[in-house]
C-alpha cells in the first residue's frame, strides 16, 4: 500500500510530544551529535506510537542507497541487516519510500510484494506491520526514510502518518543542523590551524573574553591559554590602554568598526609591559561575532 506524502505540520500537537520537539530542536541547536538527535528523535516517535517501534535509515541520494540505521531499541543484527539497501524494490518498502519519494505501509509484510526483499528480516526479529516515510530535503531529494514497525498485522492509521510528517520534520531539520554545525567544527579547525601556526601573537575574543588564544600568545604575556580566559581580554591591558581596547574589540565585533589596527601594552606575567601592534578584524566563530587579532611586537 503507497499512500503519498505531505510535507506540512499537520494538526494540533499535544503538550507532551510539544516538549519533546523543544528539547530536540534545543539539542540541534547546541550541536548535538547527530547519532544522539536521531536517538532522541526515534525515542519521541516511540512513545507517541504506543507499542512500536521506530527506525531512521539515512539516504545518500547520489548513490541512491539507505546507508545507516538508527534505532537504539530494535535488535543490532537486524538493523545491520538493513543497512545499505538500495532504492526500489530490492530495499522493501524502505527502498520504495525512497525511490518513490511516497509513504509505502503493509499491514502484513510477508503477504505484501512491497516488502518482500525485507520480509523475512523483519519478520526474524518480530515485526510484521510496517509503515516508511520519507524524509525529503530542500530539493525534494530524499534524505532519509522514517518508519514505524509494528509487532502484530497493522493497518496504518491517518494519525500515525501525521505524527511520521512530525518526525520527518525534525529529522529534516537534524540533518540541516548537522552539515550546519559541521562547516562551523570546520571553519574553527581552520582558525585553529592557521592562526596556531603563526609565529605572531594571535587571540579570537568573543564578547569579552578569549575564546582562542595561540602558542605565540602564549609565550609574549607568559601566561597560558587557560590563565588569559579565566578574566575580562582587556583585564590583561595596561589601565591607561584599557577603555580603547574595550572600544576597538567592542566596537570590531559590533560592526561598528570594519578594522582597527592599534597599539596597546600588554601586562606580562614577568611584571613587564609590552607593546603590542594589533590588528583586529570581525570574523564569526561558533557562529557568533568574534574578532580575530594578530600582532606584532
């Protein structure tokens, strides 16, 4: 049975799986892991599907096959039976969601020609009742196929699709937040590694403190890293220096400066004073406004 897919919120949401969705899109935010959304998401599914059990395979459309499983309560040979299917027919109603880019269900997967390539897996591990749903990008490619499956025969019912529409969403939306997060992990590996192999001194500060300090850095003030984070980035700023750092480094992270290119003393831990030439320019890290200084001595 195929039945075809929409792509919106549907009806009212009750309290509970409200909560849910608000500390799964607050997982996504903070950049949880995927495997762990995914958990959490499948978990959700669980509980508003009474007695079923929930599987996210993710796609890799290009090569048209379902490559991984997440599902932390169903058995682990069956879901590694499952992965890296293909689209269509060999990969049972999961392939066929996907290729079709349509809900594929089956009240009884070894009486349903849909399911055949899958049917006897699912049935090993207890499972007879089947429902797949696509989840569909912004390009309608599919990104991955949802399903709920079932222990006795099952009709599927219009509430579980809605409730699978939900969870498609948010599935959607872990996926986003993941390449999201990944281009940040990888932008903050490229700062690290570019301004590490500076042999001038160089910090990222975010509001008012060091978020990234370099070896070099180190090594001009004689504190480490961890000492210059512990207090306000200016702290560290001979007094008579202090409010036109704090005005430049503000002002650079605001917008309201496009660059500054400024001298200041910095404090030592010898006791000393040293003068610094910094230039300090806007950049984003951990997608936030920051500014990049790099000085000279």
């Amino acid at each position: 049975m195929i039945y075809a897919a929409q792509d919106d919120w549907g009806d009212d949401i009750g309290s509970e799986a409200m909560g849910d969705m608000v500390r799964l899109l607050e997982s996504m935010l903070n950049g949880v892991e995927l495997d762990l959304v995914l958990d959490g998401i499948v978990s959700m599914a669980e509980r508003q599907a009474k007695g079923a059990r929930c599987l996210i395979s993710l796609a890799d459309p290009l090569a048209k096959r379902l490559r991984l499983s997440r599902s932390p309560h169903l058995p682990l040979e069956m879901i590694l039976e499952l992965e890296d299917l293909p689209f269509g027919e060999a990969g049972g109603g999961f392939g066929l969601a996907a290729e079709r880019g349509q809900v594929v269900a089956a009240s009884e997967v070894l009486n349903d020609p849909n399911w055949k390539a899958v049917a006897d897996t699912l049935a090993a591990a207890g499972l007879h009742g089947a429902l797949a749903y696509p989840v569909l990008g912004p390009a309608k490619e599919v990104q991955a196929v949802v399903s709920l499956l079932f222990r006795d025969a099952h009709v599927a019912r219009s509430t579980e699709q809605i409730m699978l529409r939900r969870v498609a969403k948010l599935v959607n939306l872990a996926i986003q937040s993941e390449n999201k997060f990944r281009h940040l992990r990888e932008s903050e590996l490229l700062y690290r590694t570019v301004v590490e192999s500076l042999e001038v001194p160089a910090f990222i500060i975010r509001g008012d403190r060091f978020c990234y300090v370099n070896p070099a850095m180190e090594a001009l003030t004689g504190y480490t890293a961890g000492e210059l984070q512990e207090h306000v980035a200016w702290d560290w700023i001979e007094a008579r220096d202090r409010q036109r750092a704090r005005e430049d480094l503000i002002g650079v992270q605001r917008g309201e400066l496009p660059h500054v290119h400024q001298a200041y003393h910095f404090h030592t831990k010898q006791g000393e004073d040293v003068w610094v030439h910094l230039q300090i320019r806007p950049v984003r890290f951990h997608n936030a406004p920051a500014a990049l200084a790099i000085g000279t001595v």
